[in-house]
C-alpha cells in the first residue's frame, strides 16, 4: 500500500485523546467520518503503513476557502535554500501530466531554476506560467483556462510570494534536505501553514539510500525530531541519486528519462501519496459544505 499524505488544516479538528470538538467546531464523529480513507476506514485506525504521513493525524478543513472552480494547487515552500524544491515540482509535474490530466507548472521564484528547466524541454505537454508579480492572478486565470493541477514553485524565503502562494494552496509540501536540516526554517513554513489553515507535509528529500530496506539512521532520526512537532512526514523519501540531475539536465522529469529506475518509483509513490491526500481533502470540504448548508 503506498504512503499518503495525513494532515488537513484548519476549522475542524480532531485532536488524539479529546472526545469533544472546541466551540463553534464540528463534533468529533463528523470530523472521523469526513476523514475517511477510500478504502472506508478511519485513518485513525490505520497502522503506519497505510494511507497517513503520520500516524495520529491531526484533521482540521477550514469551509470557508474551496474555490468556486477546482484545481488543486500544491505548493512547494521552504525558506531553507537547496532543500529541492524546484526539483520536486519538476519532476511530479513531469509525472503527472497528461492529456486528460492538465497541469501548470508556476515559477514564483525570481532565481528561476524551473523556468530554466522547462526552456530545456522538448515535450510541449507542460504550460509554465511566472508567479512572481500577482499569483493570485495567475492561478485564477488557470483555473478558469481549465488547468486541474497546478505546481508552485517558490523562493526559499517568507517573502509575501510565500505567503500568498500558500493562501492559495491545496496542499503544501515542505522539502527537508537532511545535508542542510533547518528545523527552525521547516517550523516557520509550518507556522506559516497552519496560520493560514492549509494541509502540509514535509517529504524528506537527498537522503542516504536505504540498505536491506533499511532507511539510514540519519533519516530515522530526523523523522523523530519532525514527529515530536506534531507534523506529518511522508513514510517514504526522495534518495540522493544521480538520475534525478541528469533527468532536468535533460528537461525531463525522472520517470520520463528513466521510467523504471529506483527514482522513478520514489516520485511514483509520492504523487500516488499527494493525489490520495487531496482526495481526502477533497471529501472533507465536501462533507463540512454540506453540513454548513444544512445548518444555514
């Protein structure tokens, strides 16, 4: 079963251990029912394995933010510089794209490494839009063209390009590059998210190959430093491997320069974690609408 993305952000919550939801709030029981995984079972049940970035999943949705029109928008933010983010959105994007499956690649950053990337691309399947002036006009103008999916990439900073990015996000995925592990740079883009009451996970990336499908120590214990934050952190990794850069240099996402290597499996698995996420997501908007609808 491939790993998911677990924690949702905002109005509701469903906090381990409380059996009543805070004031103003949905109960409990709808919060777990909203949460349900697709195969009908509470995430909350679930062993590590399963669909959850963490394992007691805190789930909060706030109602008030579904855009009138759907495209899911998955930002990647970090204000610690070579975490990858520009590689992460270049080669999900590269993997999720196709022909019944719009995607738009945002460069919202000004060193502009995507934009650079995808002048090297022969491939004419991936629009790329710059986001650096007025994002939010950008992805309005993509939603009403049509786009399902589009990919964010912004600068390594808490610049108001961050902030309105994030705003705008479905899902916000933080890079954790163990060579340069910032906890205090991670946490501030977490804060930044929860402010803003938007879903976020962090996707340990360049880590040491695993041996005998074993992660390395250094991975195992920066995921205990994560976890003691009460964040959720993707249950599989990005490996440090040479045909992640040779695939860009070539303007190709990995899974298209190598289609069965082990880093094509990684990316695999981490979009089939963010589309699960923001499926679930996706379902809890649609139960508190209804809910607000009854109510109102």
């Amino acid at each position: 079963m491939q790993p998911s993305i677990g924690k949702v952000s905002a109005e509701v919550a469903c906090w381990r251990g409380h059996t009543e939801a805070p004031p103003g709030r949905l109960p409990l029981r709808a919060a777990r029912s909203a949460a349900l995984t697709p195969d009908g079972k509470n995430p909350h049940e679930l062993a590590s394995t399963a669909y959850l970035f963490d394992e007691s999943p805190l789930l909060m949705v706030n109602t008030g933010l579904v855009p009138a029109k759907k495209m899911n928008v998955i930002v990647f933010a970090s204000r610690k510089g070579g975490s990858g983010k520009s590689t992460l959105t270049a080669h999900l994007a590269a993997h999720a794209s196709k022909p019944s499956r719009r995607c738009l690649l945002i460069d919202a950053d000004p060193q502009g490494s995507l934009t650079l990337w995808h002048k090297l691309r022969s491939a004419g399947d991936l629009t790329l839009k710059g986001g650096t002036r007025d994002l939010a006009a950008v992805i309005t103008a993509a939603r009403s063209e049509g786009y399902h999916w589009a990919f964010v990439d912004t600068p390594p900073n808490m610049s108001a390009a961050v902030i309105e990015a994030i705003r705008f996000a479905t899902l916000v995925i933080v890079p954790a590059r163990l060579a340069v592990f910032d906890l205090a740079a991670i946490k501030e883009t977490i804060d930044l998210a929860r402010q803003s009451r938007k879903p976020y996970a962090v996707v340990i990336n360049a880590a040491p190959a695993r041996r005998d499908n074993t992660e390395s120590p250094f991975v195992t214990e920066s995921r205990e430093v994560i976890s003691k934050l009460n964040v959720p952190v993707w249950s599989g990794q990005i490996t440090n491997r040479a045909d992640y850069v040779s695939a860009l240099g070539s303007g190709l996402g990995v899974t298209e320069y190598n289609g069965r290597s082990q880093a094509a499996l990684e990316i695999a698995q981490l979009w089939s974690a963010i589309r699960r996420s923001v499926k679930a997501i996706d379902r809890v908007y649609r139960t508190a609408g209804v809910m607000h609808r009854v109510a109102a």
